[in-house]
C-alpha cells in the first residue's frame, strides 16, 4: 500500500461516504519525491475542495501516520490559466482561457441542480425560492443548496440570491443542517448520493 493509499484509507474513517466518493476516490498517487506526494485529481474544483475543505484533515490524517513533515501536492489535467503577462495580446488569451476553464468547473448550474433536485422531491423548482417553512419545501430547498455549494463554485451569497434571495448566513446553516443529517440519516444520504451521482 502506497503513501496516498494509506493517507486515503485513515481519511475515509472520518468523513462522509459520499463526500469521500466524491473528492478523494477519483485521485490517484502521480509519483513519490522526498517528503512530498503528488497527487493527481480530475478537476480544478476537486483540487480546491481537498486542498481548502479538507486541507486541515488531510494533515492531521499525514501527522497520524508520522508524515507530518510530508508535503501533498495535487496535478490536475485540467488546463491552468498561463502566469499574469504585461502583454495586451497575452492578456487578452488569458482571460479568455478563464472563462473556458471556468465554464468546464461550473458545467453544472445552479438551475439544473434546481431542476434535478425539484423532479426528485416532486417540487416545482419555483417552489424551492419561496420562503416557506413547509418540510415539504424546506429539505428540498437545503439539499438542492447543499449541492450547489458541492458541484458548482458559487459563493453562499450567490446561492443566496438564487434562492430566493436569503442571507449568505441562512445558506451556510442550510448547508450545515444537511451535513450533519448525512451522517444519521442513511435514506437522506444515499438520496443525496444518487442526486451526486446523477449531476457529475
């Protein structure tokens, strides 16, 4: 068993089987150099997601196996955007570079995932804006925010917005409700996986 297998088998204990499936499952050991692991990861958005959610994990999880000196380091075969030019030309590429690299993290949007999540709970994705404390509208509306925040790169206050217009805050507690039923409610988790499943 390899480094990252190891890093991969300790990780999996403490997170959700989802989320692990998700992010962590589809990464694969590039090379080993001196106190560092490369790792390959399929998209830009799963390399920001293991780098800025489950960095602090990651290194606990490196401490416990005695490689708290060991550096990750994660490739993705992406395209990345080319360093900053002075160039007008070159500028001009770069940004137009962004966009594409941008459109390819985000070809899931916030309306499919409205859509999608809306079919699966027989709610009109309208109903998912209006604030109503109805369970019936209520659990669609923070799975399909949950998701969002999970497939797309949209920050709480946009998810906000298109959502009916709620504060980031409400969001962010939207989201927590959700990840914490995940983890006690096995019909809700594999419900949210198949929904995973059905948007990647």
């Amino acid at each position: 068993m390899n480094d990252w297998a190891r890093v991969l088998e300790h990780t999996r204990r403490r997170i959700n089987p989802y989320d692990f499936a998700t992010w962590f499952r589809p990464t694969r050991l590039e090379r080993t150099e001196t106190m560092r692991l490369l790792v390959r990861v399929p998209t830009r958005l799963c390399k920001k997601r293991l780098t800025e959610t489950y960095g602090v994990l990651l290194q606990a999880v490196l401490q416990e196996l005695g490689m708290a000196d060991t550096q990750l380091e994660f490739h993705c075969p992406e395209l990345e955007p080319p360093p900053p030019s002075a160039t007008p030309g070159l500028a001009n590429a770069r940004d137009a570079l962004k966009k594409v690299v941008q459109l390819h993290v985000d070809r899931v949007t916030i309306k499919m995932i409205q859509e999608r999540v809306g079919v699966h709970f027989g709610v009109f994705p309208p109903d998912l804006k209006l604030r109503s404390s109805s369970q019936a509208a209520v659990l669609p509306r923070q799975v399909a925010m949950y998701l969002v925040k999970q497939l797309t790169s949209a920050s709480f206050a946009k998810i906000g917005r298109e959502f009916g217009g709620r504060h980031p805050s409400t969001v962010l507690i939207s989201i927590q409700r959700i990840e914490g039923r995940r983890r006690i409610d096995t019909d809700l988790n594999r419900t949210i996986g198949k929904l995973f499943d059905s948007l990647r």
